[in-house]
C-alpha cells in the first residue's frame, strides 16, 4: 500500500440546497499514488505540479 506523503485533508461544511437546508459534505484531496525512489507515495495532484 503506498504510504500518504501530504498533510492534506479533507475540508468539511455544509451543503445548502435551494431552501437553505443543511446537510454536511465532504471536499477530499486529490491524492494520487506517484513512484519516488522505487517506493509508491500517494500525493496530492497540486503538489505533484508544484514540483515538476
């Protein structure tokens, strides 16, 4: 399993609808795995672009 190199996290909150019902939602990281020095890392898409 590919071990998790970011600190990244999911941000939680409500969604509203029309008649401003609340109901919590998530917003998850994207996490992708990527090969560093043979081992596989799961890292977050914008991070992965930050280094290149």
């Amino acid at each position: 399993m590919a071990k998790k190199a970011t600190t990244k996290k999911p941000l939680t909150g409500n969604k509203r609808s029309h008649a401003m019902n609340a109901t919590k939602m998530q917003q998850k990281p994207n996490l992708q795995k990527k090969k560093i020095n043979g081992k596989s890392v799961r890292v977050s898409a914008r991070e992965m672009k930050k280094a290149a």
